[in-house]
C-alpha cells in the first residue's frame, strides 16, 4: 500500500476505527446482548422469562439489525473519516 495511503488509514483509525467483525457478528452480539439485559432485569425484578419468552424472541430480533445498523454506522464513519485524512494530507494540514 502507498505511504500515503497507509498514514491516512492509520490517521483516521485513531479517532474512527473500522469495525472489525462482520455484519453477522454485530447482529448476533446485539441479540446476545438484548438476552442478557433481560435475563439481568428478570433477576433483580424477580419475574419469571418464560412466560414472557415470545416478547423476548421478539426483542432479539430486534436487536438483530441494530447490531447491523451500529456496524454499518461505524464502518460509514471510518471511510468518512480516512477520506477526510486524505483530503488533508494531500492539501498539507499536517506534517
């Protein structure tokens, strides 16, 4: 890869680092996450979940795409952000 090039991916790595696992990987995280938030919340409220476990199906879902949105989102904002290192390096903001 050219100097520059590399030195604008490092650059913007600082502040905005690409995301590193995949979009499956996100969503599964989020639905992982979501699981044991409620798991957490039945504990201390002292509910049961299976009652409740088509709700819970439902809100994994849910957290399924928003793993992919927050991934999306992050990957978005590298590229923003190695572009914008491109711009400056090339117009000489820094040294």
């Amino acid at each position: 890869m050219e100097p520059h090039l590399e030195k604008a991916r490092f650059a913007a790595a600082g502040y905005a680092p690409a995301p590193e696992a995949s979009a499956l990987a996100y969503g599964m995280i989020g639905m992982a996450l979501f699981s044991v938030g409620m798991w957490g919340a039945g504990r201390f409220y002292d509910v049961p979940l299976i009652p409740h476990l088509s709700l819970i199906v439902v809100g994994s879902l849910i957290a399924f795409p928003v793993g992919i949105w927050l991934r999306k989102k992050r990957k978005r904002r590298h590229v923003d952000a190695y572009q914008a290192e491109l711009v400056c390096l090339g117009a000489g903001c820094r040294s």
